[in-house]
C-alpha cells in the first residue's frame, strides 16, 4: 500500500488552509508539512497495525500482518488452520412415554409457520417433532468459541497493537 497518495492530500490541504495568509504562511506551511511527514507515515502506519490486530481479534481462522518494503505497508491475510468441530448428530424427539408432557399453544405470523412446516417435511418429521428437537437445541448449552490464534513468530498480540520484529 503506496501512503504516498495520503500524504500528498495531507500535504494539499495544509497548502489550501495556508494560501488566504499570503506567501511568507504558504511558504511556512510547506516547511511544515515536508518536517511533518516522517510522523504522519508513522502515524499512518500505527493506525495500519491497530487495525490489522483488530481485525485480527475478531477472525478465528486468520491473522491480518503490517509488513513494511520501503516505504510502503502491505497488509497480508494469512490462514489459520482451526480444527472443524465435530458436527452432533440432532437429538432424537423424546420417545411419547419417556416422561411427563406438557401442552403449549404456540402463536407464530403464517409465513413462518409455512416455513417450519416445509423445513420439518423436508427432514422427514412432523412439525411437533421439529419444534421439539429446535427448542431443545436453543436451551442446550453451547460449546465455547475456540481459543484465540497464537501470535506471530517472535510477537504478541495486544487489543491496539501488535510487537515483535521483522526481517527485511
């Protein structure tokens, strides 16, 4: 990613801010912004890599790195392998004489209701058998999310930033 085309902008608008007070501002303002620039690539550069460990905080099978080649940043994606989780069979519909049953009268808009019939027809059970296994999956308890991506070779991930080293 060339900052370049950022810097230029930044660079533009000081020139525009500058030019109402006549020459000796808009030359003062050029200083400004030719000493400013080395910190504004910087600045550039941290909000590049807060952003990549953000974003890298909230994928789970990836990692999003900031590498510099010259004075450009590239942003590279790389893929984690995550072990699939086993997929659990559905729970059977409780057998009609494993225990106490309840009555419940259920109120749903029609489309929905059109729906569920659909979905319980193409897996080949009644709507009350769907019902069922669907409230039952809801109350069940979830696995837990798995654990975060460990970090880059020689590095640490942190919410704003990520430290380490690098080869050139």
């Amino acid at each position: 990613m060339d900052m370049t085309p950022y810097l230029e902008g930044l660079r533009a608008d000081l020139a525009a801010a500058a030019a109402p007070g006549g020459p000796e501002i808009s030359r003062a303002a050029e200083l400004l912004s030719n000493s400013l620039e080395p910190s504004a690539r910087l600045a550039l550069l941290e909000a590049l890599s807060d952003a990549a460990a953000e974003i890298t905080t909230r994928l789970h099978d990836a990692t999003v790195e900031v590498r510099l080649r010259g004075r450009d940043a590239d942003l590279v994606v790389t893929q984690i392998a995550v072990p699939e989780p086993a997929v659990a069979a559905p729970s059977p519909p409780p057998a009609d004489g494993g225990g106490d049953l309840a009555r419940l009268t259920l109120r749903m808009p029609e489309a929905l209701k059109t729906h569920v019939e659909q979905t319980a027809a193409a897996e080949g059970v009644s709507v009350n058998a769907w019902l069922v296994r669907a409230v039952m999956s809801a109350v069940s308890p979830r696995p837990t999310p798995p654990p975060p991506p460990p970090p880059p070779p020689g590095g640490t991930w942190s919410a704003k930033r990520v430290t380490g080293y690098f080869q050139a």
